[in-house]
C-alpha cells in the first residue's frame, strides 16, 4: 500500500526490497518506507517486502524507521531493488525522554528521571495502568487498601514526606488526568520526574513528583496500521485465612472458655455428633466464587495521510466480582483520538479521550460481609435446611443475604479529557506554542440497600434505605510558551523555555439520603423519611481552587559533554490569602560526561560512556484537606444540640489562619548513568535528601477552645534514600536475552513539629513524634510469654489488668519502674515500604518469547489487629489454623499465646510488637510465554505480526507473614489521614487477586 501522490510532468520509478533484522535475519514488517523530503510513504509487508513509487529525479533518498529499530537512509542508485538490514535498538544515552513542557536527548538530562516505555506495560491482565506500573521503576511505590474491582490504588514517588497529601502530579499529554481511567494500550511512554531539577518546573504541585504519560499519536507518511490487542482469563481470590474443621473450633471454644474462667459451651456429645456429621461449608467460601472472568478488548487504527497523523482507539474492560450476586463487576469503556497536522510552520494537535466506568457491587459495606463471612464457624450452614439464610448466634445478619437480597450500590463515572495546542516556527530557532486542556468528570452514585426479610430469623438488616449523589468536577489548564534553541559553533547548545499557565478546579455535588423507600423500586413512599444532617442530604455546593504561573527553563551544555540546567517556577494559589499567595521554586543542575574528556578515552573504549549528575532545587504543596484554609468557615447543623428533649439547630466554625502558605521542600540528589559493552549493560544510581519545611498543620489546642484549630506553617519532614537501576542485553546463539533490575529505599523521619506528639489511639495506635518516621506504630514490647506463676510474680505488674496468667504476653518494663503501663510504649514500626525491588528476563527466539517479573519490598511493618489474627476476638467465634499452635503447659514454646475471651483477653490484646509483622514479601508480579507466528505464514493473509500469549499475574508471594493476609495491601490512602484509614489490617477485605489469561495481538 503507498500514499497517494500524483506527480505531474515527472517519469516515476518503482523501488521494492526486503527489510530485515540484522541481528535474527528475519523479516520486519510495518517498516516505514518513505522519500526524504517529501510526501511519498509506504510500509512493508509482513514479508518484510515493500513497493514504492517514486518520481524519478537526483539524489533520491529512502527513510526506514521502525519502533524498536535505529532508523536508516539510503541514497538510491540506478538499482530498484534495495534489500535493507535494520539494527534493533537499545535504551541509550541518545533516546529522547519526555520531560517538563518538552523532551530531552537522555544525554542531556542533568535530574532524575525514570522512563517506563509501553512495552513493559503489554501483556499485564490488570484493569489499570497502575497496576501495570507497580515494581515498573524505582521508588514508585503503589499499594493498595481497597481492592474491590474498580477501586484507585495509591501512588507515592520516592516515599512519604507530608503529613497532607501525597499523590503525585499525573498529567496527560501535558494536561491533568488518570492513570486508572487510561487505556494502558493507549501509552507509548510514562516518565516518572523525581528531584528538583526534573520537576520544578511544575512548581507547587511537584513535591510529591511528576508522572508523564505521553499517549500513541499517528506518523506522517505511514500506511494505515489497524491493532487489535485483547485478553481473557480467570481470576482466583488469594491471600486467606485457613479456617479449622467445626470440631476443632468446638474444642478451641471450650479452652478459651474455660481459660477465661468460664463454662465450656459444647459437650462431648456435641462435639461427638459433630464430627459424625461433619463441617459444614465454610462462609467465606459460600460468598465468594471459586473464580471469576476478567476479560479487555482493544482496537486502535494509526497512519498518517498527507501533512495530518492520527490514532483512533476503543477499548473495553470487564472484571467480574469474586462475589456471588446480581452481576457485580467493573467494566471501563475507552475512546481516544489523537490528530495532528504539520502546515508548513504551523503545527495543530489536538488529543480527545473519553472513559466511562460502570461498577456495580452490592449495596453493603464490603469490610463488615467480610468481617462476618471470615469469623463464623463451620458449624452452622450459611442456610438452613428449608432454605432460610441463617443467623450464626454471633451474626445479626447474614453476608449471603446481603448479596443476593440486599440491594445494589452503582457508580455510573464518565471522564471527558482533551488537550488542544498550536506550535508555529517563528524563526529557524524560536518557536511559540499555545495549549488548552480540560479534564472533566462526571460521577454518579446510586445505593439502593433493601431490607431484608430473616424469617424465621431476627436479623438487624430491616430498614431501606437509598442514597443518591452527584459530583461534577472540572480541571482546566492553559498554557502559552516561548521556546528558544541555537547552537553556536560546534560546541556551544542553547535551549530556553518561558511559559505561562493558568489552571482553575472546580467541583459541584450534592446528595439526597432517604430511608424507609420502597422495597422493591427505591422509591419514596409514605413512610419515607430524608435525612437532613450535614453530611446526609443537601443541594449543590461547590469547591473550588486557582492556579496562576510563570515558568521557565534554560539549558546550557558545551562540546556535549558539560551540562548545565536551570529551571523556575512562580505560583500563586487561591488557597492562600492576599499576600501568601505566591512563591518561586528555582533548581540548578548540572551533569558532567566524564568518559568523553581526553584523559578518560583508554576507559572510554574499554568501559564505555559514564555521565554524573547532581541538582538541588525547591518544591512546593498546596495539597491541604481544605481550600478554604485562610478563612473562618461557619457551618450549620440542623441537630447541633439538644433542649427540653428537642433536636435544635446550630453552628460549627473552624478558625482561619490568613497567613498560612506553601509547603516547600528542598531536595538534592547526586547520580550518575552509566553505559557499557556497545550500550549492551547500562546502571543508573542516585541519592537524594528532601527536607519538606512549612508542613501544614492543625496543631492540638485545649478544649476550652471551642474551635476546630486553624492550619499552620509548623512543620518539617526529612526523606532521603538511594536508587538503582540496572539493565543488560544479550545474545547467545539464536537466543536474545534482556535482563533488568532495580532497588531503592527511602527513609522519612520527622524533623520538627514544634515539640507536639500527635497520638491516634485505638486496636491500633499511631505517633507522630518528631525523629520518627510519620504515623509509626506505637505500643509495648512483647517478651515472651509467662510460663509460670514464678514467672508472673518476678515480673513487672501489668496497671492495665487486674491479673495475668501462665501463657499471657509478657511485657517489657522499658523504663524499669516495676509496672506495665503507658509509659514502657515506644516507636516499634514504620508502616512505609523500604528497599522496594523489581526484577525481569525476557528471552526470545525462533518466534517464542518468554518472560517473568519478580517485584517485592525488603522491609516494611504491618500491623494486623482484630478477627483477621485475634482468636475469639470481640466475644466473635473467629479462629483459625495458625492458633492451634498456641500456649498450654504442655506447648510453652508456641507461637500464639493461651486462648481466652472477653475481659480475659485485655492483656493480650494490648497494642504490642506481638501482633506487629514482617510484611517483607517478593511476587511472581506477571510470567508471560508468546508465540508470534512466521511473517511468511501472516503475509498471506495481509498480518503484519500476530503473537499468541498465555500470561498470569500475582501467582506466587514469598514472604514471613503466614497468617493469610496479603503483605502488599496497606490501610492508608494517599491523604495520610488517620481518620480514613481502611479495614486492611484486620483482614476487612476483598481478596487481592491471582489471574491467568490467554492473550492475542494482531496487527494489521
């Protein structure tokens, strides 16, 4: 296929060939074949054969370029055939890396920047590309605390260093969006900035890092090129606690009974009967389904027709719910266009994605079904013999009922994003470029929870309920650059930036909340009541932020060998009062290529090309719980109190603080890039230290003050760590073999926070104190446990209890005054990943292609509290296999202490490094084995390329933390907020999944 090009007055010639790879000797198909300076384009077959028209004349130059391969020219002789051999290429020093407002030769870049090319992405069965990122680069850590189909995972660059908000700035082609409404298919490249010198130029939205997703466009002069990419398989839950048979469970009851000092519950006769009928099918199994279908479909059509390049894409997703009921499940619809069209100096683009996302689950709280559905014993039937949903005589409801009768909760999400931009050359070496983009998002909710009926069971789920909202929302940005580059001489390489933005957020919601509807539709009736309270029912509010800036960039580099960079960053935010509203954040770096000085060439030619790098710069954060922070905010509260019995109306306030302003962070980081064996082997490392200053704080006031705090500038966080990347290419006989790995590690310890402990307490307790790590867990030290009455009595006395036992925890008296209490609790864990790590090999050959992906954490606590490890927690009838090795005079050396319930368990229960875990684990992330099937075979039938793969994902976790949880999942967000924290700790949640699926690409 060639592109239309009619030639008037000229004689034409016709050139075919073949194009293969140099190194394999095998055809490559969709090379893009074209004639320098011109408009004629075609692309080569799946043979590797081509034909192109050409109108005869001097000098004619062919192109051949093609992703993955170096591209070449060829200047044509009186022959029309040209046979063509394509080197593969490598990640080099001279890829082009997609930075701040522009790109970079990687032999320029002075920061730290991390890419992840849409190649390390294929294949993956997971709904999002985060998930796909996860292990991807070096300290981007993402964790998740929700895990149902459908929910966002958090994202954290290089750790934690604020107490306030610490997701990432994520823009798409340039402008805001998402990582989980993206189409990973749509991704040509993601890069991750991290220091200062990469993202100070984003200025008070960088402290927490810059991800880049650049998206697939279309290139001039190629051939339509129609994909279809697409897989199917099966999800497995993973990660769950072992429950014992129902004798077992009758028998542990009766000693935690009895250890507690009271009557055993079941006779030997019960528990006779019991093992003669047998265990009935546990809960949690009757709940959940064995496996569940997880499918995604994409189809995108590239090319480029005269001077317009375009992409048109669609994708679809459907992940089934592990849980039994009505369809639930997560499914995401994708379109996306991008076009561009180059008219002489005038450059237009323009990029529309659409995204809409249907979930559906039930109409109940996932952490309480789970919560019931793990802790009742295989004694009792999830229904009884006519058919009734059961009531376990711990269980005031039933979680099967609650899915198949309880009603449906559905989130209806549409996102609109578009990005539109005009580049015009104002001269050889200045160009002006105007953009414009929007990120709009329209959500809706609607819960319908029904009653249900438990006859001839007493159940508490007796009351409808429905709740409806909506939120709409709308980030738009602005942008108008100045780009200047000139060389001067042969040495000398100028390149400046000058920009201004303007971007403004805006959210309007509401929501009506009414209980007593209609059974069956929702709707109201006459015993319908609507909710008043402040958070229940209310007409649109609207939140809203500003955002207005001045930037710029000027880059320096002599003989490319010295590298010298300077960016800034003038913000002013309407989440601050007149006159705190702006700040500057300037970085300096520089990078030095050491192997191209005279004295390094013997190195040089042995070694290969070394270039060291440093930089040091300042952030900023306005990233707050509220926008509104520098005002007095008055509240109304329809029950604000009560007289005479009566409900009455009243206010709350929060006090304003007009002075407070930007959180700042100043960071350094030294590294260097290092390329060796012909590029075959490349090893990246860098330090970095950041010290955020001004944290934005509500610091504690007496209660006598009457008066949420208002924020203040009172805080400091320190964070450092190192990274490394290492990557290794090589080919041995008809075998290719592509070797990567990376660790890294971050530390945060906080600094100063005016001499304030900031105390969460509760089943688990979190500090923040200052020279700590933030939100560390907090407790006693666990020693053992008591195996005597000696023991007890030569030991420190426990305030907290009045008596302790043989096989209760013993205490550590850290102050060594003769008593357990408050005061013997110390910093005992840091919740946050360290020394994170991936690690992949590919090998190919003769058509196959094999791969695994190894990603884990080295070091990282995890505090685990109620039914999920606790026997007989909460008077609950929980137990599980892991407590049969517990505590009696017969097993002193056991790893759980001696059963007990109730006010028995008040010792053991303490907060204490007993029930703090290693959650250091490694993952078989993704292994995948494909077959791309002979291009002499697929050229027939007009198939550039088709591979058959079969992939799995999360199938395999070491790891110490054997109680049947997963170590991956954690019970922050992104908002660090004590108060938000989810159920993963406890064992509340849906299982993370394991998923293997069959795949097909086709290109076309």
């Amino acid at each position: 296929m060639t592109m239309a090009h009619h030639v008037f007055a000229q004689e034409q010639r016709s050139i075919t060939g073949r194009i293969t790879d140099a190194t394999t000797q095998q055809p490559v198909p969709g090379v893009s074949v074209s004639l320098k300076g011109s408009g004629i384009g075609t692309a080569s077959a799946g043979d590797g054969t081509f034909t192109l028209k050409i109108p005869a004349g001097k000098d004619p130059v062919l192109t051949f370029s093609s992703l993955g391969y170096a591209s070449r020219e060829i200047a044509l002789t009186a022959d029309n055939q040209v046979n063509v051999s394509l080197q593969p290429s490598s990640s080099t020093l001279s890829d082009v890396v997609v930075v701040g407002y522009g790109t970079q030769k990687r032999t320029s870049l002075t920061g730290a920047v991390s890419v992840v090319s849409a190649k390390e992405l294929d294949g993956k069965p997971v709904t999002s590309a985060v998930q796909a990122l996860q292990g991807a680069a070096p300290n981007l850590i993402i964790q998740q605390n929700v895990t149902e189909p459908g929910a966002a995972a958090s994202i954290n660059v290089r750790g934690v260093s604020t107490v306030n908000n610490t997701s990432p700035l994520i823009l798409v082609d340039g402008v805001p969006g998402s990582l989980e409404l993206i189409n990973p298919k749509d991704i040509e490249s993601i890069s991750v900035l991290k220091d200062a010198a990469s993202s100070a130029i984003y200025g008070s939205r960088a402290a927490n890092g810059v991800i880049l997703v650049t998206t697939r466009t279309g290139k001039l002069n190629k051939v339509p090129r129609v994909t279809y990419s697409g897989f199917a398989g099966w999800q497995q839950p993973t990660f769950l606690v072992s429950p014992l048979s129902g004798v077992d469970y009758m028998q542990l009851k009766n000693e935690a009974l009895v250890n507690s000092g009271q009557r055993a519950q079941f006779s030997p006769e019960q528990i006779r009967r019991q093992g003669e009928k047998g265990s009935e099918k546990w809960w949690m199994d009757e709940v959940m389904k064995p496996a569940a279908l997880q499918h995604n479909h994409n189809l995108g059509v590239t090319g480029g027709m005269g001077k317009v390049a375009y992409l048109v894409s669609g994708g679809y997703m459907d992940q089934n719910s592990l849980y039994r009921g009505p369809g639930y499940g997560y499914q995401r619809y994708n379109f996306r266009t991008n076009l561009s069209a180059q008219l002489g100096k005038l450059k237009l683009a323009g990029n529309f994605a659409y995204a809409k996302q249907d979930i559906r689950e039930h109409a109940y709280f996932s952490d309480w079904l789970v919560s019931t559905a793990l802790r009742i014993p295989r004694i009792y039937p999830i229904k009884d013999s006519a058919g009734n949903y059961f009531l376990a005589p711990t269980a005031s409801n039933n979680p099967l009922a609650q899915l198949e009768k309880g009603g449906l909760r559905k989130y209806s999400n549409g996102s609109y994003n578009y990005m539109a931009s005009a580049a015009y050359a104002l001269t050889s070496h200045l160009s002006a470029k105007l953009v414009y983009g929007a990120d709009i998002r329209d959500n809706n909710m609607d819960e319908f929870r029904k009653s249900i009926d438990y006859t001839p069971y007493s159940g508490s789920d007796n009351q409808s309920a429905r709740t409806v909202n909506h939120a709409r929302s709308v980030q738009d940005n602005f942008q108008a650059l100045l780009n200047y580059e000139q060389s001067f001489g042969k040495l000398h390489n100028v390149k400046a930036l000058l920009g201004y933005a303007t971007e403004g957020w805006k959210n309007e919601y509401r929501q009506k909340r009414q209980i007593n509807v209609d059974n069956e539709t929702g709707d109201s009736t006459a015993g319908t009541s609507t909710l008043t309270g402040f958070n229940d029912t209310y007409d649109t509010r609207v939140d809203r932020w500003a955002l207005n800036s001045v930037f710029g960039r000027l880059n320096y580099s002599y003989s490319d060998k010295y590298f010298f960079e300077f960016n800034f960053r003038y913000d002013e935010s309407s989440r601050f009062a007149k006159g705190h509203r702006g700040a500057f954040f300037p970085s300096f770096s520089a990078a030095w290529r050491i192997t191209d000085e005279p004295f390094m060439a013997g190195i040089r030619e042995r070694v290969g090309d070394l270039k060291l790098r440093g930089s040091w710069g300042q952030l900023g954060n306005q990233q707050i719980l509220s926008n509104y922070g520098y005002l007095n905010i008055y509240t109304t509260v329809n029950n604000m109190y009560g007289f005479n019995n009566l409900p009455q109306p009243g206010a709350s306030f929060a006090v304003g603080n007009p002075i407070i302003t930007w959180e700042s962070a100043s960071s350094a980081n030294i590294g260097f890039d290092l390329s060796m064996l012909n590029n075959r082997l490349t090893i990246s490392y860098d330090y970095f230290r950041k010290v955020t200053n001004d944290i934005l704080l509500q610091l504690t006031a007496p209660g006598l003050y009457g008066a949420t705090p208002a924020y203040q500038n009172a805080g400091r966080v320190k964070n450092q760590g190192f990274e490394v990347a290492v990557n290794y290419r090589v080919k041995t006989g008809a075998f290719q073999h592509t070797i990567g790995a990376n660790l890294a590690d971050n530390l945060n310890e906080i600094v100063d926070f005016k001499g304030r402990t900031y105390l969460q307490e509760g089943d688990v307790t979190y500090i923040n104190k200052e020279g700590f790590p933030i939100s560390s867990y907090y407790g006693l030290q666990a020693d053992g446990f008591y195996q005597n009455l000696d023991d007890i009595k030569n030991s420190p006395k426990s305030t907290f209890v009045n008596q302790v036992k043989p096989g209760d925890i013993k205490y550590v008296d850290r102050n060594q005054d003769g008593v357990i209490d408050n005061n013997d609790r110390f910093v005992m864990g840091n919740p946050f990943p360290r020394y994170t790590f991936g690690f992949n090999y590919a090998v190919n050959w003769n058509g196959f292609d094999a791969s695994i992906f190894i990603q884990g954490v080295g070091k990282r606590n995890v505090y685990l509290r109620g039914e999920g490890v606790e026997a007989f927690h909460n008077n609950w009838d929980n137990v599980y296999a892991q407590h049969i090795d517990r505590w009696t005079p017969n097993n002193p050396d056991a790893d759980y202490p001696r059963l007990t319930i109730g006010t028995e368990s008040v010792n053991n229960g303490a907060n204490s490094t007993f029930w703090l875990f290693n959650a250091a684990y490694a993952r078989l992330k993704n292994v995948q084995l494909g077959y791309t099937l002979p291009a002499s075979l697929t050229g027939k039938v007009n198939i550039e390329k088709c591979r058959i793969y079969l992939t799995g994902q999360n199938l395999l976790t070491v790891t110490g933390m054997n109680v049947g949880l997963d170590p991956e999942v954690t019970e922050f967000n992104n908002s660090l907020n004590l108060n938000q924290l989810s159920s993963a700790s406890s064992g509340r949640i849906y299982p993370v999944q394991k998923v293997w699926a069959v795949g097909l690409d086709i290109n076309f």
